[in-house]
C-alpha cells in the first residue's frame, strides 16, 4: 500500500474500490426492479382491478339477493322499507363500479351483457318490493276482519256459556226439589214440566253453542290455508255449519232463534260480504306465489351474473401469470450478473484484508495492545514498541509512551496520598461511639476500634490482634461468660453464630452478662468481606421493657372494659372508627326485644343464688346466639334482652333484617333445649321466652353527659318492638309487616292481623315467625284438599301442639262416622 497516505487514507482508496463493485450491483438491482415495475404495473393497474371489480359486483349482487327474504318477510310497511333501504344500497354500490374510471377496461360486450343482467335484476327487486307492500296491505285487512271475529266469538260465548249455566241452576234446583218428599201433588208435576223444559233449553244450547264454536273454527282455519282448493273445502263445510244451525234455529224458542239467525247473519259477512276472509286469503295466496316466482328469477340471474364473472376474472388470472413468468425470467438474468459482481467483490476484499489489514495493520496493533494490557496489569515497566512509522498506529505508540511515564508518578504520588487517608480513617473509627469491626474474605480481622474491645470483653484484658479468626474472637467471648444466651451451650451456640455471621440478616440484639444488651448490625462486602456495628443499647432495652409492661397492664384493662360493651362498639371505639362524644344519628335498623314470661313468678320460688345462675345461664346463650349473628346487644334489663342490628357495622338493611330474625329462630330453639335442661334441674315450670322484632328508622349514638355516657337507641322504631314483645304469645317471634317484607323470601311467616298497639295512632300488622324454608320439610306443609262434598285446609305450621291434638280428635269422630254411615249403621237423616 502507499506509506504516504497513512491508514486513513490507505483503507479510503480500499472502500472506493469495493463501493465500485457495490455500484454496479446497484445499477444491476435498479435495472431488475423497474422491469418488474413495469409488469407490476401491468398486473395492479390493469388486471387486478377489473378481477376485484367483478368479484365485488358478484359479491354485492349475492347481498342484494340474501337480504330479498327479510323484505318478503316484512311484516309491516316500516320494515319493508327498511329492507329495501338495504337493497338500494347494494343496488347503488354495483352503479358506482360499473361508474369507476378504473373499470373501463371491461369489454363492451361484457359491459353491456352485464348491464342487461344487472337491469333485469333491479327490476325484479322493484316488482318483489311492491309485490310484499301489497301483501302488508291485504295483511292489515285480514288482521282487521280477524279481530272483529274474535271479538264476536268472545260475546257470543259469553252469553251462551251464562245462559247456559243459568239453565244449568235451574234444573239442579228443580232436581233438588222433585226429591224432597214434602211437596204437593201439583207443585211437584209444575216442577217435572218446568224440568223437561230447561232439560229441553239446555240441550239446544249445547248444541248452539257447538255449532257456532264449529264455524268460527272454520273461519280462523280458512285464515292459515295453503292452497285455493283448501278455502273452497273450508268454504263448503262452512255452508254445512250454517245450514245445520239455520235448521237448529227452527227448533228452538223465540229467544234462542233470535240468537241464532243474529249470529248467521254475522257469519255471512266474514263468508261473503265484501273483503270476506276466503277472498282476502286467496289473494294473500296469489301473491306469495308471485313474490316467490320473482324470487326464484333473481337467483337465475344472480347464477348468470357469477358465470360472467367467473369469465372475467379468469381471463385476468391468465394475463397476471404470463406476466410472472416474465418477471422470472428478468430475475434469473439479474441474478447471475450480481453474483459475478459479489465475487470480484469478496475477491478484492481477501486480498485488501490478507497483504495490509492482517501482516501491517493488526501485527502492529497486537503488539500494541500487549504493553497496554501490561501497563493496565500493572507492570508499568514493560516494554514499549518504538514509533517507527508516522502513520496513527506509531501515534498511538508515543502516546503509551507518554502515558507510560505520566502513570509511574502517579502512582507514587497515591501511595502517599493512601497512607494519610488510613491514617484518618484509624483515627474516626477509634473516636466513634459505636463498636466498628472489619473481617476480610477469609474471616481474619482487618481492623477494630478500642470501643468494640470494651464491649466484646469489658472485664478482661484481651488483645486482639490483626488477623485473628472471627471464631476464635467470639469462643473466647463465649467462654468468658460474658454472653448470656452461650452459657452451658458454647459450641452450639458458637455454630448459630458462625451461620448468622456467613449469612447475616436484619440487625440482632445479644444480652451480656450484668444487664447489657448489645445491637449487632454485620454486612457483607463486595469483596465478600464484613463489617459490622456493635452498639450499646442497654438504656433503650431497659425503656421498651417499661413500655411493654404499661402496654401489657393496659390491654388487661381494656379487655376487662369489653365486658361491658358489645363487641361492635368496643372495636369501632378503639380502631378510632367512631369518636367518644356526644353525637347521634338517623338509621334505619332491626329492632330484637325479648323477656322471659312469668320470671317474676319464677324469681319468688328460687333462692337468689339459684336465681343468679338461672338467669346469666340464659342471658349467656342467648348473648353467644346474637353475637354470633353479628348482632349489637344493647342492653340487659333484668330477663328482657335488647339488641339491634346495623349499627355500628351494617350488611344492608334487607340483610340486617333476615340476620336478626335467623337470630330469633336460632334462640328459640335454643330455648326449647334450655326448657328440658331446667326440668331436669328441678325447675318446675320451665320460662317462656316471646321476642319482638322491628325494622324501622331509629336513632342511634352515644346519650347522656360528657362524664357518663351511654351507646343505645331511641325512636319510635325501638318502641314497637317492644309492644310487639309485650303482644306476643309465649315461644313464639312476632315482626312487624317491614321486617317481614324484608324476609319473606328467605323465612316462612304467617300472618297475624292488625293489632293496636300503644302510642300508635294506626293499627299494626303483624306476622309470627315459622322458620326458614330450609328448615321446613313435608310434615309442616299444610294439608289441603277439596272434593265435590269435602273441603280440608289445615295449616300444619301455623298450629301449637293443643290446636293440633282437637284437630286429630274432630278427623278421628269424622272418620268413625263416615265408617258407620258405610256400614249401614246410620241413615242421612240420622245425626
């Protein structure tokens, strides 16, 4: 290569000559692309219009004929002109094509035969559009005389049928009577002829009646004909049907006749009066036959038009691959002229890489960059290629040079410099408060202060060395006794030390013998070493455990303080959820009232010790039972429980109610397993609980003073409850119509009536609780049946046991009875 010119330049003259070649493969790629531009052009700008052109027409074409059977199935004239909307518009797109400057290439013969077909069609869609608007018109007509005759048959059946039941009275009455013994001679042969009379009417009515139900039978048959030769069968048994009434009405009296030849006269209208039902069903026939002839003529042209395109678009399917084979041929030409050129290419690039790239530029470069590799080791004496060249590479070989010199005096000036920063660092670690420690990757110290000698060994001298093992350090502490936790367990407790020291974590705390406590914080090092900071926190531990024994004494007080709180309210106090002041609110809420009936009764006969343990026994089942429901315990007044539910946690006021009367049932039944435990403890009569329940708007929150205040409800919402407990009966749950409203999908309730309760104006009504319907099975289902002479409703339910033993005692006499009256024993007359 020529020396004068440098590396720069050397490697310039070595890109123009390659980017020769690289040109010439450019004009060859050049060339190649507008030949296959040209046929491109051919085949998009041509060919590939018209194919897409007609394929689109067919496509639009088989759209218009889908959408025809929505039109033909239109029902009114609103849908009819939607569905022709769609039609048009598919009808306008084929317009457009046919329009596009881009389809001009068509033939004329293909054009125009096109265009015949396309016209053909637009005007069978046209004939198919009025052809349905005047089958919607006949429609409407036929749907009028059909709503005059259900009209008429609806009257007409009425006043047969009451006539007819009327009749129907009366010879049941005159039965009745010819049957009682009593009568006179001549009242009883007044009844027989007045008998044979209403028998003779009743049959003739039947028989109108079925005639007429005949013919409009008939008439709404002729509505759904298929064929013109249906209609006229229709139309011949109709005549029949009128004839044999006509000849029914001969027969009967004045009134019925008046009735009937009314009634064939109306017939004769929708037969043959003007727009009578069987022409208006013929013409309806005629033009669906129509509509559909025309039909089947837009699939014969759609069927035409797809042939034609199908012509077209092979035509241009044969154009496009003369096209391709041309455009493969140029291809194949270009593509031997460019691999001859990549050749000359890579072989002038060998040759530019093999004499100056590999033997001058790289040989000289790799001996540079070994005294670099070693001057950036270390070794900042290596030796050093000469600049024997003025081109880049002898520049960069002065330049190491230079720099060569430049680094040995640096390095010495930072020697220095790294013996005055040690020498600082010594002196703030040893005047740090804190114990400072720094083992190596092998464990062995480094470098500690004098605090953390103190703290590691502060009653014996120890001199810890350079280099000593972090195990050997914290055996000897160990085994002077000065931890805690170590003592009787050395070795094992010097293993979890090793581990922790491996692998340390968060921050630990050791205790050391005399009371100290001592915060141990280790990090591992990049270089796999650790340093760690011990410090005293004794004063710290001693004021945490002070704390931790007022937390612990106020926690006991607070738990002892729940006990007098409901649940809800003691959480939501002490979450900070609700504040403790004077403060109350409008809610609506389910209201639970309940007390033990006769307790006062109950109290005189028991000692007060006995009487103490009776009544927290029931309050605390019935406590568990509410708390359990999530339900908020108001207050305990002596045996009577008060409890409401959303408040201050709600689920929602439907789900409020259904938990509070789910609550009831549960303590109901809970109460008849508390009846047999106090029987078996000698408690003659066993207590009755009644509950109360109301859901209503109350108001809740804390009343009183700011000294003494207490969390409860007040309003008229609380008050019924309370007069729904005082009005029900012993065992049973009494809600009021709101609660019930809210669960009777969820629980059975019977209802009770309207009651008057105090300091209400309006009467109330209320509804006894049975059970959820899960709960109930058959044997609680009510017993009803109903015969011609015997009618049962017993609601098995809703009963107490005494109601339900006088119902088995009045079935068992009724039985007896019936069993004796079918023995012969008793006559009808015989009580």
């Amino acid at each position: 290569m020529i020396k004068t010119f440098g590396v720069r330049g050397n490697l310039l003259l070595s890109f123009i000559g390659i980017s020769g070649f690289a040109i010439l493969t450019t004009g060859a790629a050049i060339y190649s692309f507008l030949v296959l531009q040209i046929l491109l052009d051919r085949i998009t700008e041509q060919r590939m219009p018209m194919a897409l052109t007609a394929q689109e027409l067919s496509y639009r074409v088989e759209r218009s004929i889908a959408k025809t059977p929505s039109l033909l199935s239109a029902k009114s004239p609103q849908e009819r002109s939607q569905s022709w909307d769609r039609i048009s518009f598919e009808i306008e797109a084929i317009d457009r094509l046919l329009l596009l400057p881009d389809n001009q290439g068509f033939a004329s013969d293909t054009l125009n035969l096109l265009q015949n077909h396309l016209g053909l069609l637009r005007a069978n869609l046209f004939s198919l559009y009025t052809l349905v608007g005047e089958r919607i018109e006949l429609a409407d007509r036929k749907q009028l005389i059909l709503d005059q005759m259900h009209k008429s048959q609806e009257g007409i059946l009425i006043v047969l049928d009451n006539w007819i039941t009327s009749v129907d009275n009366n010879v049941q009455r005159l039965n009745t009577t010819l049957k009682d013994d009593r009568i006179s001679v001549e009242d009883r042969a007044v009844s027989e002829k007045e008998l044979i009379k209403s028998l003779t009417l009743s049959t003739s009515l039947q028989k109108t009646l079925h005639s007429i139900t005949e013919i409009y039978f008939i008439l709404f048959e002729i509505t759904v004909a298929e064929t013109q030769e249906e209609i006229d069968l229709f139309e011949l048994r109709m005549q029949w049907s009128l004839e044999s009434l006509a000849t029914l009405s001969d027969s009967v009296e004045p009134q019925l006749k008046d009735l009937i030849s009314a009634e064939i006269e109306r017939f004769k209208f929708f037969v043959q009066g003007e727009k009578n039902m069987p022409s208006l069903r013929a013409q309806e026939i005629n033009l669906i036959a129509s509509s559909q002839s025309v039909e089947q003529q837009n699939i014969s042209l759609s069927d035409e038009l797809t042939k034609v395109v199908e012509i077209i678009v092979g035509d241009s399917q044969r154009d496009i691959s003369e096209a391709t084979i041309q455009a493969h041929a140029v291809q194949r030409k270009i593509s031997i002229i460019l691999f001859i050129i990549v050749l000359m290419s890579l072989a002038s690039s060998i040759l530019i890489v093999w004499l100056y790239v590999d033997r001058n530029l790289i040989a000289r470069l790799t001996a540079l960059s070994s005294s670099m590799l070693a001057i950036a080791g270390g070794n900042l004496r290596a030796p050093l290629p000469g600049p024997d060249s003025r081109d880049e590479i002898g520049q960069m070989a002065a330049a190491l040079v230079t720099f060569r010199d430049t680094a040995i005096e640096v390095e010495e000036n930072n020697l220095r410099d790294i013996e005055v920063a040690r020498r600082r660092l010594v002196d703030a670690i040893e005047n740090s408060s804190e114990g400072f420690v720094f083992f190596d990757e092998e464990d062995r110290l480094v470098i500690c202060n004098t605090r953390y000698r103190e703290l590691l060994h502060p009653d014996a001298e120890f001199e810890i060395q350079p280099g000593t093992r972090f195990e050997s350090i914290v055996r000897t502490a160990a085994e002077s006794g000065h931890i805690v936790e170590a003592q009787g367990r050395v070795e094992e407790w010097v293993a979890e030390r090793m581990a922790l020291h491996i692998d340390p974590g968060e921050p630990r705390i050791q205790q050391r013998r005399g009371g100290q406590w001592i915060l141990i914080t280790e990090r591992k090092t990049g270089e796999g070493g650790t340093v760690a900071i011990y410090s005293d926190i004794t004063d710290l531990k001693q004021r945490e455990e002070e704390l931790t024994r007022k937390s612990n004494a106020l926690e006991q007080l607070s738990k002892q303080l729940a006990k007098y709180l409901s649940p809800q309210v003691y959480d939501s106090i002490f979450s900070g959820k609700q504040e403790v002041k004077l403060d109350s609110k409008r809610k609506r809420l389910t209201v639970f009232f309940s007390d033990l009936i006769d307790f006062t009764k109950t109290a005189e006969r028991l000692e007060s010790e006995d009487l103490t343990k009776l009544l927290n026994h029931y309050l605390t089942e019935m406590s568990e039972i509410a708390l359990a429901h999530g339900a908020t315990i108001d207050k305990y007044v002596g045996d009577a429980i008060v409890i409401f539910f959303g408040d201050p946690e709600s689920r929602g006021v439907k789900e409020d109610a259904v938990a509070c009367v789910t609550m009831a049932i549960a303590m109901r039944k809970r109460m008849s397993d508390l009846e047999k435990i106090w029987m078996e403890s000698g408690l003659e009569k066993p207590l009755k609980c009644r509950m109360g329940i109301n859901t209503g708007l109350c108001t809740v929150g804390n009343f009183g003073s700011e000294d003494r205040m207490d969390y409860t409800i007040i309003g008229s919402g609380v008050n019924l409850a309370a007069r729904l407990e005082n009005a029900c009966p012993p065992g049973e749950i009494l809600i009021s119509y709101e609660t019930y409203a809210h669960v009777k999908d969820v629980i059975e309730c019977q209802p009770v009536g309207q009651i008057e309760v105090k300091g209400f104006t309006e009467p109330v009504s209320t509804h006894r609780v049975i059970d959820l319907y899960e709960n109930l099975t058959t044997e609680w289902q009510p017993i009803r049946a109903e015969l011609k002479h015997v009618r049962l409703d017993i609601d098995v339910g809703s009963m107490t046991l005494e109601e339900r033993q006088e119902a088995v005692t009045v079935l068992r006499e009724a039985q007896e009875r019936l069993t004796q009256m079918k023995e012969g024993h008793l006559h009808p007359g015989q009580s």
